[in-house]
C-alpha cells in the first residue's frame, strides 16, 4: 500500500463517518421536532433538520466511485460502480415500501387504540 492509498482510506474513512454523524444528528432534530408540543417552531425545526440529514447524502452517493477505485483493479472498477449503484436505488426502493407499510401499521394501531388520527392518505 502506497502512501496515497492509505491518505486515501483514511479520508473515505472520514466521509463516512461525517455522513453517518450528520444522519443521526438530523434524524434526532426530526424526532425532536415531532415531540415538542405547543412550540410553534416545530416546522422549522424539522425543515433544518431534514436540511442536515440531506447534506450527507453527497458523501454516501460518491462512495462506491471512490470504493471501486481503491479496491477493484482497473477492468473492474465499471462493474463494482454499476453494481453499488443500483445496489443503492434498489435499497432507496424497499426503503419507501417499508416505511409506508409501517407508518399505516402505526395509523391502524393508533387508530384502534382510541388516540385519534387527523389525516391518513394513502398512495395506490
């Protein structure tokens, strides 16, 4: 391993790191905002943290490219970036099926349990 392979790791290694942070720092800004009750900040608190969570989403998409270039030899590296590519559009996919199915699970419970729901909207 080379000195420059090495600074690279590192800094990839920094990437994500950052992303992951930033993820659980808006992700308790949305929990937060959700929470705080009879506070009219309650939107913007969760617009800016939203903001935050989309500020990692540059350093998760460029990781494959810079994956496939450090560990794949050169014929490869076109490969391992299509495969991580639709790797990631494909898990994006599940990830909206399951948080709707879980969200109307949480609606039906809540529903049933006499608490009351103020909108319910369901996509076909």
């Amino acid at each position: 391993m080379t000195y420059g392979s090495v600074n690279t790791a590192k800094l990839l290694l920094l990437q994500l790191l950052l992303a992951a942070w930033l993820n659980v720092l808006g992700s308790i800004g949305r929990i937060l905002s959700t929470l705080l009750t009879g506070t009219q900040s309650r939107y913007a608190i969760l617009l800016t943290s939203q903001t935050v969570c989309a500020c990692a989403q540059p350093f998760v998409m460029f990781c494959p490219t810079k994956l496939a270039a450090q560990w794949f030899p050169e014929r490869q590296r076109t490969f391992a970036n299509m495969v991580a590519s639709i790797g990631m559009c494909i898990l994006c996919q599940c990830c909206t099926v399951l948080c709707g199915q879980t969200s109307f699970a949480v609606i039906s419970i809540l529903h049933t349990s006499g608490q009351t729901v103020y909108s319910v909207d369901r996509c076909h």
